[in-house]
C-alpha cells in the first residue's frame, strides 16, 4: 500500500512530522513502512527552459544545436539528439552539475567536439514516466522560464510504502492510514463531510437490483449519474493515482479507482445504456458461462464464483473484474456506480480459479466493512459533480442483507495490564481506543465496523499495547511455576553421536528430506523394496524434490558427488537423517538414520573402526557384525552387517562401484547406514568403575593356518566362546597370505591375554585355556597351529 | 711403599684428568681400584711391613684410595653433564614445521548455532518438544487460528501431500500438540525443519529450520516476553545488542511482534546489511492466541502464555556472516571446515 504523504493533509494536520520520524513512529504502532520515496529529491538543478535557437551540428547529422534561455544572463548552449525540439520551446533544462532520478549527474562536455552546458529532459529522464520517452518533454509556452522543474511539475511528492498485515484491511486505504498516523500522533483526525447535489429524479426510473444470493453479498449500494461526459480526470487527481501506481484512464475510472485507495472501498462503474433491462442481478455464476473481462480476455466462470449479470448475461465477476460488455467506455453517458460487498472466501476462489488477483480481489478476500459502501459511493458522486462529469440522479439503492450488529465487547483495564505486564491507567486506555474510534461507554468497547478483528480482551490489549508504545512494556523475568530444563535421552544421543563421528573426522552434513523418485534407481533399491513406498508431495517444486525419502544412502552421495565434482581430494560427511516411511496410516513413521559417507579417507575397516568408536561412545559393546553379500547398493564382498542383540540394525560397507558410478565419484565410497532407534535403546552414560589389576598379566600369541575364506570373526566366536574368566582380552595382529603359506591358506595371528583378580596366574592354568581354544579352532575351522 | 702410593695418587690424577669418555673413566677406575689393580696391588704388600709402619702406610693407603674415589666421581658427573648436554643439543628440531593433526570434523553451523539456543533456553528452564514434519493440517493450520481459505494457506506456500495432510510450514504444530499432551506449566523450545515452496535461491530455500518457543503458565505477560527474549538474544549476539518489538500480526498470537536486534554489523548506525536501517529483524513472537489455547483444552481465563519462532538459517548467517542460503545444503567440505 502507497500512501502519498500529502494526501494525509486531507484529514489531519502533518506540520513537523519528518519522513524520518514518521517512518519510525508507523513502523512501532504497527503499520510498517519499508520505505519512503522521493523521486524529486534526486532532482536538482533542473530548470525550465526556452529554446531560442536550432542550428544543425557542424560534424552529425543526428544531433543538434541548441540555444537556450534559462533565466541566466545569457543563453546557454546544449546539443541534443532529441527529434523533436524547435524554435520556442519550453522544456525542462539539466544545467552543468545538476543531478537527476537514479543517480546521474550531468555536467557539461563536448558531443563531437561541439560544447554542451547541459541537457534537455524527456519524462523518464525526470522519472516521471517508467516509459522510454522518444523525445523532450515540452512545456507550455507560458510555463516561468528559469523556475524549478520540481515545483513546476508538482514532483516534490513523498510516498511511503506500507507493508499491511492481513488482519487490518482498513488500513488498505489512505483514510484508515490517515486514521492510524493521526492515532498514532495523537493528533485529532476528520474526514471531510460528503456533499452530493442530487436532482429530483429517482433512481428507480433507471435502474433496478437484485441479489439473489444474500450469502454471498451482503450489501449493493448503487447510485445512477446522467449526462457523462467522458474526460480526462484533473491533474491533481492522475497525480495521486500515479504515485499509488495506477495509471489514469477517464474521469469516471479513475474515480472509482481513487475511491478504492481513498476508501479501501472497491467501485465498478457500468454503463447503463448496455446493461440489458438496466437490472443488475447478483448471483452464482453458472458453470461455464462466458464472459470477456475488461482486460480483454475470453473467461469461463465456475459455479462457485459470483456473478454480476444483468437480464440477458453475465456483465462481471463480483469482487474481481467487470465485463468489457457494460464497460465505460468514450460515448458513454449514463453511468452506475456499484459500491458492494461480498463474501471474502468466494472472491478469493474466483480470483484464484481465474488466475487474476486483482486489486479488488485483493480487498474483498481480506474481508471489508459493509458500513463503508454507503460513504464510498456518494463520495464517488460528489467527485463527479465537482469535476463536472456528470448530474447525480436523486435516491440510492441500498439492498443489506447482510448487516451486522456492531461488537460490543468488555472494557477490562486490570486485565489487560496483568495480560501486557503494565500498568497503564484507564483514562489513558480509553483516550488510546477513542483515538482509533473505539467507543468505551459503562464498561463497554464498541468496536468500529471496520475492526472486524477485534474479537476480545487479547486484541484490545494489542491496540491499547502498540499506540502506548510496544518499546514502554518493561522486560520481566517469568514467575510461576518451576520447570526443569534441559534434553532427554534421545537428544541427548543426538549430541553423543555427533560428538564422536566429529572426533572420528566426519563433517556433519544437512541435506533436503525430499529427493527425486530416480535417485531409488540411483542407488539400486530393487523395484519391490518397502522403501520405494513413499510419501509423495502432491505440488512439488519439481520432479528432482518430489518425494520424502526412506533412505539415506542417495542423500550422502549426492553430497559426496558435490565434493568430488569440486576436487576436494577426500571427504568424510554424516548426518543423523530422517526419513520418512508410509505406515498405512494418515501419517508416516518418521524415524532417523545414521548416515555415515566418505571417500579418500581410507578403506572398509577405517569406516568400520568410526562405527565402533561410535558404539563403544554410547556404551554399546555388545555388538558384532556379520558379512552382507545381498544388499544391491553395496559392494557384495565388502559390506557387513551390525547386528545388535541378534538383528542386522544397520549396514556399513564399499558402496558398489555401480552406484559410485552412477553419482559419478571416481573413488571407492565407503558408507554406513545405523538405525538410530537401534542405537538408542542400547545407549547408556552409565559405566561401573573396574579396580586396577594388581597382578601382572600373562600374554601368550598365537599363529594358526586355515583356509584363507574363513573370516576372523569365527576364530574370535570361539575365543569368546570358552567363556574363561581368566581371558582378559584379545587381538588380532597380523593375518597373512602369500608365499610363505601355501595357496588358498592364511595365517592369523592373535595375541590373548589372561590375567586374574586376585592372583599371579600359573602356566598351568593359561596353557589349558590355550589348549582348549586350539583344539576348538582346529575341530571347528581346521586350523593348524604354526 | 709410601713413595709407591704418592706415585699411584700422581699417576691416576694426571690419568684421571685426561680421560675424555665414561668408558675410559672405568678403565681408569679398574686400573687403580679394581680387585686386580694397582691400590689393590700395593695394599696387599702391607703385611710385610713392620707394625710400627703399617698403621701409618694404611692410614696413606685409604687417603689415596679416598681421593681417588672423589676424583673418580667428579669427573664421572662433569661427563655425565657434558654428555647430557651433548644429547640435548643434537635433539634440536625444527620447531617452525607443522603440527601433526587427529584430523577431527565439525558440526554444521546450524546445529552449533542451535545448540547455543538449546544451551540458553534449556539454561532458563525449556525442555525441547519435537512434532512430524510430514503433519495434518489440523496442527498446521486450523488449531493455529488459520482456517481453511486464510490467505496464508496459498498453495504456493506449502507443500501438500493430500488435503488433510502437509509438509509442515512452521514449527508451530508442535506448540499445539504439545498443550495437548502436557498441562501448564509449559515452557519447551521445538527445533525443526519446516517446509515452504519456494525456488532456491541466495535467501530462499524450500526446506529451512525455525525454533519455536512456548511458554504457558499463570499469569505470564508480555512483559514476561520481552524480558525473555532479551536474555536470549543478549547471550546469543552480545550483551551490547539492543532489541526492537514491532507490532505486527500472526494469526495464532495476539497481541504479536516482530523482534528486531540492533545491526550487530554497526551497532545501529546503518550499514550494507541492515540495508541502512539499523536494525534487523530476526524473530516472530507474541502472545499465544486465546483461540488456540481453548482448543488445545487450556482455559484462557486461567492461562495465558507467548510464542516465538526463529529462524535458525537466518542467525546463523548474522552469527557468521554468510552471505548465501545455498551454502547450508551443497555442504562443501570447504564450507564446513570454517566453522
């Protein structure tokens, strides 16, 4: 919303206020001003001039040479390229070092090799127009030569921009902005009465209304004006209307626009004489009636939307657009004037369904006061009389079916301090709401009709809150009851995780939760897995985030891609992701995986020792992992399994080179997928303090022979399996293969060391947990002890 | 034999004082006072002599046996300090060359700014409330105070996935089932994703994350509001930081405000950032909405409470001065490393 600072003189007095200082105290009582503009004050040196003299320019033909009368003591010189100068003409002059909209500065040069002082303006040039104008703008010839080009076109306009919250329609005009700034000064506020000379004719001879649907309009005020003529509207008032960014069309238009911003109040104009029975009739529409709006354009209606129609057919959309068919229009005479209001719900589906928001749309669907039309109307007529454009025709028709009662609500001062925290007193409550046209009488608020959101105690608080001053509510500290702060065990792993996987050189990533159906294909997923089941969005921005997903192996890799694509030589990335998985029910699970992804930064067994470190952090130790050879998005002889009180909870492994191809990452990519609900029912912070050991230890390493596809994971099972309390711990330290062992072989190395609590242990002793270990591994695994 | 031992005292001094090495003192020391050396040698001539001889000649035996001892021992330790001192200076290492690294990763600055705002709102008594994100439109809008056809339910606006169902375009669904599940006293923060459609560019994303703030109770003002946030914003972007409630109108909170800092880029003065204005808006906030408390089951008479939502893409870029939405979700490792 524009709001021409000059125009608020209409109804309040402005001495003093700055554009500063206004756009400070609107701002904090609640209209929001994003800016104030000023084109004119970019314009200096610009003067009226008088072009005495055109000679041709000695070395082009295009330019010319000019000399010019502006108020000086002599004629300056200036060369123009502009067609249409002449003899005699007044036009506006930038002088040498003058400045004009946009930043240009003009000073004076040569323009091939001829002297220039300065420079004859078009209407763009001077900002005035947003059009690219073919030549200088020529003035009338008795326009004061040497005057300020500003003061002369009246250009010294300030226009502030409003950003209105939806809530306040009324501010959608330049009088409830009047009525705001007023309040908000606290200076007193008026709007001048409305005078309509209307003739003794009644309109009832010439024109009739019908609304068919009360639940859809609420109010049609219509008032009839004879003897039109069609004209350009004055000066003063294209002025108005070109600073709020609408353009002037003729007198009867651009009035029923400039009621619309002074109002808030939208108006259509018909032309009688091609209103069929001269009856309007609002109704719904039918579906697929046609009808050309006065933009020119063939629409189709819908049932839902309103109609205006006359005995024959449709002659607008209510609340959007009129129809080219009743538009004023150069021989127009007879004219109706239509001030109306319909329901805010169906506008704003008509529009929608049309794909037209207008500006009227745009008020209507907002919600507007029925009260206003009455005002908007005659005001709309006393214009036509004061520019001559017309003879009102006496009476109004006024059908209201829809009137409402005014709310009234309880006045509750104390209440509304203890709601604020302030402690402003009564009478200074009541001044802020008389200020803005609440009445308060015997305990009551009457609230003005154009509130329609002030519903209770809560949004009189706010209008009391904003004109006292957001800035005066003291900062307190909350009282009342105790609470205790701070995260549960489930975000608590969150940070555990996070920690660990930093520690272990991960960079934690965030990344889209919808991704392109493909990306399934992308990694493999065959074409029955449960996770191509997706939440599918229904309006999505496009193919490539159309779909919430249910793993997130695509989205580490499209990160890892990212990296590689932009030679970064190594990257390791995790996210503690969710995804989304259709349960048959109105909602999906959403649950959170730990998606782990690297490249560059070692092989299987570095990813693997991440995901220990990570285990072991959050007080899992009973974890253990078995091959995976059948998961299609990994390398089948690199992937393993975690498993966690016997279930497989998460994957870890080589990505199959397919899928690392396919994301065009030119390295071997490791990932690893955790469940983290998995995760979290094994984690615990608790840890039981062990005493030190006070009897040495005694290791003994052992080398066994076995076939070279046993994994190691089956000689640790046995190992463990003896159950010996006196086995302290375990480790693998060297596993070869090569010339030293025969083909299809293997050493394995182990050291194991034994030790007990409460005693030096003896050969003995260990050398029977030794045997038995041997003896099992042999009977098991065929191992051969070397 | 007294002239024997002078001699030897003579001889080992002199000795003593060439020798250059720990091992050549040794020898030294075996030479004269080994069981085979030469003290040892004469000392065991003294029962040839007379007695009136031998308590002097063994009195002269153990001075000489003695000085050498001491000699021995002063020269071991200036050749132990000698040889120390050597070792130090050949340990010498060129300490200009790089540090050796465990080669550690980072959170994402979303979640290190989020952590701060979990830090300082669980500090004040907020346990932190989570809801779906793929969520009704009950909870999204209509509990909101945002009927069907309110202008903020364009579907340029949100993304759906059926009628009844959303990608959640705010945190504030959670406030809802969150007065749902728990009575007053209610003070919880809910980070989160949200959802909006809008193209990618350097200030837009279709995905970003709000943290949404609840806190309901007896008697809870909007002085009690203010005096919040401004702990929150003065812990997050400096006790020096100043704070601006604007009025201004969300459909679930009345009265509401918009909460601008003062530029943290120049104080106020007026810069490139702050687009000249000073201030910078960083939050919604107001009282929650009489409306929506009743309909989570909360008698409004009784309870009154406020609501915020921050944007955490939005601070984050003031906290670190990144210029540009996209950088949070390519997640170049470039980009990750800074912070």
């Amino acid at each position: 919303m524009n709001l021409p600072l000059s125009w608020l003189k209409d109804y309040m007095n402005t001495d003093g206020i700055d554009d500063a200082t206004f756009t400070h105290m609107l701002t904090m009582s609640g209209s929001m001003v994003e800016g104030i503009e000023n084109p004119s004050k970019e314009i200096n040196n610009v003067v009226v001039g008088k072009i005495l003299s055109v000679e041709p320019h000695p070395d082009a033909d295009k330019l010319v040479v000019c000399q010019v009368e502006v108020g000086e003591d002599a004629p300056i010189q200036i060369v123009t390229g502009a067609p249409n100068v002449f003899e005699g003409a007044v036009v506006p002059v930038a002088k040498h070092k003058s400045t004009l909209p946009g930043g240009i500065k003009i000073t004076k040069g040569k323009l091939r090799g001829v002297t220039s002082m300065g420079m004859m303006c078009s209407t763009d040039e001077l900002g005035i127009s947003d059009e690219r104008a073919t030549g200088i703008l020529i003035l009338p010839e008795d326009t004061p030569v040497g005057a300020n080009i500003v003061d002369v076109l009246g250009l010294n306009e300030s226009v502030a921009e409003f950003e209105i919250t939806s809530n306040r329609p009324d501010c959608m005009s330049i009088i409830g902005l009047a009525r705001e700034t007023a309040a908000t000064f606290d200076r007193p506020f008026s709007i001048p009465e409305i005078i309509v000379h209307e003739n003794a004719e009644s309109i009832h001879d010439y024109a009739s209304v019908e609304i068919q649907n009360p639940e859809l309009c609420s109010r049609f005020v219509g008032r009839v004006v004879k003897n039109v003529t069609i004209a350009p509207s004055p000066e003063w008032m294209q002025r108005r209307l070109k600073a709020c960014g609408i353009r002037a069309i003729n007198n009867v238009v651009d009035i029923t626009n400039y009621i619309m911003l002074e109002y808030g109040q939208p108006m259509h104009a018909y032309d009688l004489d091609h209103v069929a029975g001269r009856k309007i009739i609002v109704r719904n529409a039918k579906e697929g009636e046609k009808l050309e709006t006065l933009d020119d354009q063939p629409r189709e209606l819908q049932a839902s939307m309103i109609a205006i129609s006359d005995t024959e057919k449709a002659i607008g959309v209510a609340g959007v657009m009129g129809g080219a068919n009743s538009e004023v229009s150069e021989d127009t005479t007879l004219v109706m004037f239509e001030a109306a209001n319909f329901h805010p719900v169906a506008v704003r589906r008509g529009a929608k369904a049309l794909g037209m928001r207008t500006e009227a749309s745009a008020l209507f669907e907002k919600g507007l006061d029925a009260e206003n039309c009455m005002d908007a109307i005659n005001r709309a007529c006393q214009l036509m009389e004061e520019l001559g454009a017309g003879e009102v025709v006496g009476g109004i028709i006024d059908l209201y079916p829809g009137k409402k009662e005014q709310r009234v609500l309880p006045f509750e001062p104390e209440k509304m301090n203890r709601f604020l925290g302030l402690s402003v007193s009564e009478e200074e409550m009541i001044q802020i709401l008389n200020r803005l046209d609440f009445k308060v009488e015997d305990g009551k608020i009457f609230v003005p009709t154009f509130r329609n959101d002030i519903e209770g105690m809560a949004d009189v608080a706010e209008e009391v809150a904003r004109i006292y001053g957001y800035e005066k509510i003291p900062t307190t500290m909350m009282q009342g009851g105790v609470t205790v702060g701070g995260k549960n065990k489930k975000q608590k792993l969150e940070d555990a995780i996070r920690d660990s996987l930093c520690d272990a050189g991960l960079y934690e990533t965030v990344t889209y939760s919808f991704i392109d159906p493909k990306e399934n294909d992308m990694v493999l997923i065959p074409e029955s897995d449960v996770r191509r089941k997706m939440v599918v969005i229904s309006n999505p921005l496009g193919e490539e985030n159309s779909v919430m997903r249910t793993d997130m192996l695509s989205s580490m890799m499209k990160v890892l891609r990212t990296n590689y694509n932009r030679r970064n030589l190594e990257a390791g990335i995790f996210e503690i992701g969710t995804v989304y998985l259709p349960q048959g029910e109105t909602l999906p699970r959403e649950t959170q995986v730990v998606a782990m992804g690297m490249y560059g930064m070692g092989d299987f067994y570095d990813l693997k020792g991440k995901v220990e470190q990570l285990l072991e952090e959050i007080g899992i130790f009973a974890y253990g992992f078995e091959p995976c050879t059948d998961n299609p998005s990994f390398h089948p002889g690199r992937c393993a399994s975690l498993i966690l009180n016997g279930k497989a909870v998460g994957v870890l492994g080589q990505v199959h080179p397919k899928v690392a191809g396919t994301f065009k990452v030119g390295a071997d990519v490791y990932c690893a997928l955790l469940d983290f609900e998995a995760l979290l029912s094994g984690y615990t912070t608790d840890r039981q303090f062990k005493q030190l050991p006070k009897f040495p230890a005694t290791s003994r390493d052992i080398a066994v022979l076995l076939d070279a596809s046993v994994n190691v994971g089956e000689i640790e099972k046995i190992i463990k399996k003896q159950n010996s309390p006196i086995l302290e711990g375990f480790k693998l330290f060297d596993v070869y293969q090569g010339e030293q062992v025969d083909a299809g072989k293997k050493s394995v190395a182990y050291s194991l060391s034994f030790r007990a609590d409460d005693r030096t242990l003896t050969d003995d002793e260990v050398n029977a947990v030794m045997e038995k270990i041997l003896a099992d591994l042999e009977k098991e695994l065929s191992a051969q002890l070397r | 034999m007294q002239e024997q031992l002078t001699a030897i005292r003579e001889a080992a001094t002199g000795a003593l004082n060439q020798a250059e090495t720990l091992a050549a003192l040794e020898e030294l020391r075996i030479q004269y006072l080994g069981k085979k050396g030469e003290l040892t040698a004469v000392m065991k001539g003294m029962g040839q002599l007379s007695p009136e001889e031998r308590p002097l000649v063994g009195q002269l035996a153990n001075q000489v046996r003695s000085e050498i001892e001491t000699a021995l021992d002063e020269k071991k330790n200036a050749l132990e300090a000698e040889a120390a001192n050597a070792k130090i200076l050949n340990e010498t290492i060129d300490v200009t060359m790089p540090g050796k690294r465990s080669g550690k990763g980072k959170k994402h600055p979303l979640t290190t700014v989020l952590d701060d705002l979990k830090d300082i709102f669980t500090g004040m008594g907020f346990t932190i409330a989570e809801g779906p994100e793929v969520e009704l439109d009950y909870y999204n809008f209509e509990a909101l105070n945002i009927p069907k056809d309110h202008p903020a339910r364009d579907t340029q606006d949100t993304f759906y996935i059926d009628e009844n169902v959303v990608l959640r375009s705010q945190t504030s669904p959670v406030q809802v089932r969150t007065m749902e599940q728990q009575k007053p006293p209610i003070r919880v923060i809910a980070p989160g994703r949200v959802y909006r459609s809008d193209a990618v560019d350097a200030t837009h994303s279709p995905v970003f994350h709000q943290v949404e703030g609840l806190v309901v109770d007896k008697g809870i003002t909007m002085a009690d509001l203010k005096g919040t946030l401004e702990v929150f914003v003065k812990k997050l972007y400096g006790e020096e930081t100043r704070l601006r409630f604007r009025p201004h109108h969300f459909p679930f909170t009345e009265p509401s405000a918009e909460v601008d800092i003062s530029c943290f880029n120049c104080g106020g003065e007026g810069c490139r950032i702050c687009k000249g204005e000073g201030w910078i808006e960083i939050l919604g906030c107001g009282m929650v909405h009489p409306r929506v408390l009743s309909g989570c089951g909360i008698d409004p008479e009784e309870y009154s409470g406020f609501a915020f939502g921050i944007g955490l893409e939005r601070i984050t870029m003031f906290r670190y001065g990144i210029d540009d939405l996209r950088l949070y979700f390519e997640n170049d490792i470039r980009f990750l490393e800074q912070f």
